[in-house]
C-alpha cells in the first residue's frame, strides 16, 4: 500500500501542510471513501500540471548565454568550462573576469560544454525512400550477377556449337523412315528472320538461334521432323498454330523445345545434347518469370514425356516439369469448358488438358500413387466420346480419348485398392484384392472392346499408315493395363495358393502374350517403333518380364510345356526387335536399356534344366560380355523377406484334392513386387552403358519382313463421315453409362 500514489497522498496530505485536522472534514471522508480518493488523484493531477507548466517555463526561456561569468545575482556559474572539463579541473574565475584564469592565460574561448545537437529522427517517406534505392541496388546487382552467368552459359554454348561445326561431315545417317501422313507438315514454310544483332527484335530472338547452335534452314527441318515423327505419336501440337513463324515471336520455350525433342532424331552428332541444355535452362527461365500460358504447359508436358536419359531412375527430374504443367493448365483453366471464340485455340486448349491427364495417369500407374488430376475429371467425364468429332480436330485424337478414358477406368480401380504401399496392411485386415482385380477385370475388358471397334472403324484407318499404327498400339496399351491389374491379383493370390486354371493365371498370361504379339506382328513392321514414346518401350519390356517370372522353377506348375515354349520365343524376339538398330538411337535409348534387363532375366530363368523338361531345342541366350550382370541375390520381382523362417522347396509343389498343384507363398520365400516402380528400379540401367550387341538372335519373320513400310493408299481425309454409325456398331458398356 505505500507504493500506491493514493495511499502515500491520503490522510497524510492534510497535517504534511500544517493545516489543523477537522474531525468533521474526518468524519466526511470516512462515510465518502471513493470521493477522497478523487480528491487525492484530482490533487495529484493538479501537481502534475503545475510541473507541467513549469517546464513549460523553463523551455520557454531564453537560452543561456555562451559565454562564462557571474550572473546577475554574484553566484559563480555551475560546472567547468569546456577547456577546464578537458583538463578535469574546475575552473577559476579572477573578480571581474567572464573568463576563467586558464582560458584567458592561454586565449581560449570561455563556453560551457552543451548537449550535442542529435540529428531529427527520419520520417516515414524517407525511411521508404531509401528501402526503396536499396531494392533497386540489389536488383541491379542481381542482374548484373544473372546477366554474367548467362554470358558464361552462352559462351559455353558458342563453343559446344563450334565443336559441332566441325562435325558437320560425320553425320550419322538413320535408316530411311517410313512415309507418313504429312498432315501437319504441309503446312510449315520457310522461316525468314533477321538474325543479325543489330536487328530490330534480335533480343526477341530464342537462345537457340541467336548462338548459332541452328540456322533458319534447320529450324525448318527440325519443325518436318517433329510434326512428321513425333507429333503423331505425343498428339500435343497443331501444326497450324505451332508453325515455327508463328512461336519465334509467341513463345521462345516451345519454339525451344521442339527443335531440342526432335534434335534426338536428327543426323548431326551432339545437337541434342545441346539442345535440351538450353531447353532445360528456358525451362527454368520460364517458371520464375515466364509468362502462364498454354504454349508454357504444353513446353513442360514434352519435356516430361521425352527427358533426357539419366544414369540412375531416382535422377529423372521428369515428373517436375509434369507437375508444374498441370498446375499451370489448372491456374489458366483448361481443365474447364473452353467458350473462346476461337474455335481452333479451344481445341487446342483442351487437347493440352487431354495429354495432361494421359501423362498424370500414366505416372500414377507406373508408380502407384494417387495422380494429381482427380480421376473422374469433368473433361474426360463429359467429352472423352464427342470432343474429337468436330471437323477442326485432328484425326489423331480419337485415339488420345480413348486412351484418356481407359486410364479413367485405371484410375478409379487405384482409387478402389489404394496406393500399393497400403495393400499389404489391407490384405492382412481382410480386403478382398483378388476379388476386387478379377471384377474390375472384366469391366475394363468391355471399355478396352468399345474404343477397339470405334477406333477399327475409323475409315481413316486404311488410309494413313500412322493412324494405323496409333490403333495397334492403343490396343497393345491396352493388354499392358489389363496386365497391371491383373498382376495385383497375381501377387496376393500367390500368398493364398494358385493353380493352373486360375482366371488370374490364364488371363495375365494371355494378355502379356497379345502385348508381345502385337509389337512383334503388328507394330514393328511398320517402321515406326523406333518413333514410339518411351513408355511404350516400358509397357512391352513389362509383359515380358511377367512371363519370364513364370518360367522360375517354383512357377513352373502353372504352365504347360507349350505354354513355355511360346514364352521363350516370344521373348526372345521381341528382345531381338527392341536391341536391333533399326529401332533402338544409342545406348541410353530405352529400349537398348530394357533389352539387356531381359537378357539377363531370360539367361538365369531359361536354364538347361528347363530346356530339357518343355522339350525346347533353341540355344540359350549368351552374354557378349558387355553386359553387367546382377550380383544381387533377388531379381525382379523379388523382394527380401521380413520372415526368416524358411518354407517348403518351392519345386516339390503342393497338391489339391484333386490332384491338381498348387503354388503358395511360404514364410521365408522372397516376396513378388510386381509394381511398375519396383520393375523400373530392377531395370536401371549401369553406371556407363554400352550399346547393346546386335543380333542376340535373328530378327523374327513376320508378313511384312524387317522394319518395313504399310503400302500407301492415296491420302484422302475421309472428313466428315458417320460418327453415329460407329455407335451403333460399339455401344457403351453398361456399368460406363454414367461417365
């Protein structure tokens, strides 16, 4: 209490003035308590302005003169002078002086030492000011930072272009590509620009062209070169609105990245190489500070699609580049209705929307994971069956719906069993994964028969040989998903007992053999697999790794000896195609990468022993000592067991009660992943891959011989024709009647 101001100025106020104490005046603050506190803080607010106003008073007097002496009352002035406080005397006045004795002995000027004048405080503008200079200094100081890393990265590319000059003699020659529609490639003319630096627009120029990596004539053959052999096959282009003349000025990354994706098929030596460095570097450029538009999303999705081969499978960056497009394209709204007055802009901006599905379904297929686009996307939903129909598409992209909604349906099935890494604890808590595949199975068999005969029936079908192709390989995709599934049930069927006649057995065999069949008849005599996208190599290495699996002795009494023979020569030529050189580019192509895994999984499956026991007179296969052989204990699919305890022989096999053998997983037995993640990583390719050896076997006689050609019918677009009776012909399956 006496730390309180009321307190200390209660009672005490009256007798600390002298004043004599009233017993009345008493006897009023004792009834009134909350009115003498108001009297003491009033009271105390009165001292408190009377302070006030004498310091008031004392700043509003004149300032004290500088000079020394006696004031007018006689008093000596207060403190030392400046030249005594420097000596820490005090100063000494003779009488009469306004000097003090040291300062008029040695002539200096008598002042007292003063308060040093403080600089005013800046302001709120002025403080924003000078924020604001210091922003523009550090931007300038990061281009100029920027600005000497780009010189060094041009510098770099001027010279790798130089060292390409040389090379202009050696150009690798490709065997002579098959004839195409040429729908698109009609339309690019030549290129006429100015490319001298004093010109105009030269800072407008793409990178690429004003390093003299390529000149105006090869931008024309690059631009034929993708709209004829890769665009068919990656339908993501209009060759009307993606002509070089059009996306020098629109957008410089396109203009970039066609020319970098189609230099992986050109003659000279070391310009894709080169190329995709600057296309990767206007990539990045692109997402700091580029502009949000469809001609970015579709830059990102092509280089998502054809990255650069790394040595190792956990160094490819693709999935960024598809991930940043997605978003991109759901920033700008193409995964909307397009109501543009442009008719042609639209299609092309729901095509854009279409392939980024295609490519986000097949990532979240081949890893087994969630995808990024929801499953029953609206577009897909509602279009997928009409979109393509009007007179401005492409006659490409009936097939691209069609492959859209088979990975809808393959989605949804991943939506029904979850991420593959959860299934093992679902499986342990009852989740039926067998039942669940088998059903679906037989529902995407209807979907796979519905789009197989609305493509078939395309009358342009007979008369371009790349739309030909496109069908075939729709319907080997379609084996290679049917695959996916299957395998799910495979692989938890096993750990409950398989037999021979199994559905889960009897169908993954058959449609890993049509995947095979339809490369080997159909697709590599036309001359364009070695055009195909990388995925596709993937799909076909799958089904073959599924068979050869079969043939492990411990899965040996689920087939027939006839069963393994059509495996073995299946494989082997297929093996046979993917490492020829008519298909395969180097030795970081795909498809020299996924040849030698099955090499190596057919040498340690298709033993002696097992010649012997199916009758087989064909040669093992034999490593021409360039390929790196697997010192791990398990190869594909297995995986180490959590359970040491070991089981049964797995070649003494188990019995039914009819007879009939049964194979199960043991404790202890290596666990079968037949995830696509896990077959990627078991496929990685070495350190340094070497170009595959050719001709491990002889290529495989077909109708049409070697890569040949399908005979060329004269091209007459068959626009329009009667879409509705090809409903009539394949009418949707019932349980797809709400997509």
């Amino acid at each position: 209490m006496s730390g309180h101001p009321s307190s200390s100025s209660h009672i005490p106020l009256a007798t600390a003035h002298g004043g004599p104490s009233n017993s009345a005046t008493r006897q009023r603050r004792t009834n009134r308590p909350r009115n003498d506190l108001i009297v003491v803080e009033f009271r105390h607010d009165q001292y408190a302005q009377a302070s006030s106003s004498e310091s008031e008073e004392e700043s509003s007097r004149p300032p004290r003169s500088r000079k020394r002496g006696h004031d007018q009352a006689g008093n000596k002035p207060p403190g030392a002078c400046v030249h005594c406080k420097s000596l820490k005397v005090r100063c000494q006045f003779s009488p009469g002086e306004t000097r003090c004795n040291r300062c008029t002995a040695g002539n200096h000027e008598c002042v007292a030492r003063t308060r040093k004048r403080r600089k005013a405080a800046p302001t709120h503008d002025d403080l924003r000011v000078r924020a604001r200079q210091q922003d523009l200094q550090i931007q300038s100081l990061l281009a100029k930072l920027d600005q000497l890393h780009i010189d060094a990265k041009v510098t770099k590319w001027v010279e790798q272009s130089q060292e390409l000059d040389k090379l202009r003699g050696d150009e690798v020659a490709r065997p002579p590509a098959p004839e195409t529609c040429h729908y698109y490639s009609s339309l690019i003319g030549p290129l006429d620009i100015d490319l001298s630096p004093n010109g105009p627009s030269y800072s407008k120029i793409p990178m690429i062209l004003r390093t003299g990596i390529v000149d105006s004539r090869e931008v024309i053959d690059l631009f034929n070169l993708y709209f004829e052999r890769i665009n068919p096959f990656f339908t993501l282009l209009d060759g009307e609105l993606h002509c070089p003349q059009r996306l020098i000025w629109r957008s410089s990354l396109l203009f970039t990245v066609i020319i970098a994706c189609a230099a992986r098929h050109h003659k000279r030596q070391g310009l894709w190489a080169l190329a995709m460095d600057i296309a990767r570097d206007s990539a990045a450029d692109a997402l700091i500070m580029g502009p949000v538009d469809v001609e970015t999303v579709q830059s990102l999705l092509i280089l998502a699609v054809y990255p650069v081969p790394k040595k190792k499978w956990l160094e490819d960056k693709s999935w960024l580049f598809m991930g940043a497009a997605i978003r991109m394209a759901q920033e700008i709204g193409l995964d909307k209705p397009q109501t543009g007055t442009d008719i042609r802009e639209n299609i092309n901006r729901t095509r854009a929307w279409i392939n980024a599905y295609c490519v986000d379904g097949s990532h979240a297929t081949q890893f087994g994971k969630m995808p990024m686009i929801k499953y029953d996307d609206y577009v897909i939903r509602k279009y997928a069956r009409t979109w393509y129909m009007s007179l401005d598409n492409s006659p490409y992209d009936n097939t691209l719906c069609g492959y859209a909604e088979l990975l809808q349906d393959m989605l949804r099935f991943r939506r029904q069993v979850g991420p593959m890494s959860a299934l093992p604890d679902r499986f342990r808590e009852g989740f039926d994964i067998v039942s669940h595949s088998i059903e679906f199975d037989k529902q995407f068999v209807e979907l796979i028969s519905f789009w197989r005969e609305r493509l078939e029936g395309d009358p342009n079908v007979k008369l371009c040989p790349v739309i030909r192709y496109r069908c075939h390989n729709f319907r080997m995709i379609a084996s290679y998903l049917r695959l996916v599934i299957l395998s799910v049930g495979f692989q938890y069927r096993l750990k409950q007992g398989l037999t021979r006649g199994d559905y889960i057995v009897e169908e993954s065999v058959k449609v890993a053999k049509d995947g095979i069949r339809t490369v080997i008849e159909l697709l590599w005599p036309s001359g364009f697999l070695s055009w195909a996208m990388e995925a596709n190599f993937l799909y076909m290495a799958f089904c073959a790794g599924f068979l050869l699996n079969l043939l492990r002795p411990k899965l040996l009494p689920l087939l027939d000896a006839e069963h393994c023979r059509d495996i073995v020569k299946l494989v082997k030529e297929l093996i046979a195609i993917i490492s020829s050189k008519e298909v395969i580019l180097d030795g970081r192509h795909s498809p020299a990468l996924y040849s030698k895994f099955l090499i190596n999984l057919l040498e340690k499956y298709y033993t002696p022993a097992l010649r012997d026991r199916i009758g087989s007179a064909e040669s093992p296969p034999q490593h021409s000592g360039d390929e790196d052989r697997s010192s791990e204990a398990y190869s594909w699919p297995d995986r180490p067991s959590h359970e040491p305890t070991p089981g049964p022989e797995p070649d003494e096999g188990q019995y039914g009660s009819q007879g009939v053998p049964v194979v199960r997983e043991q404790d202890g037995d290596a666990e079968m992943d037949f995830s696509l993640s896990h077959f990627v990583e078991s496929a990685l390719p070495p350190p340094n891959p070497a170009p595959p050896q050719q001709g491990y076997w002889p290529m495989p006689n077909t109708s049409a011989g070697t890569a040949g050609t399908y005979p060329m019918d004269p091209m007459q677009w068959q626009y329009p024709f009667s879409y509705p009776a090809i409903f009539d012909m394949a009418s949707p399956p019932q349980h797809l009647q709400s997509y």
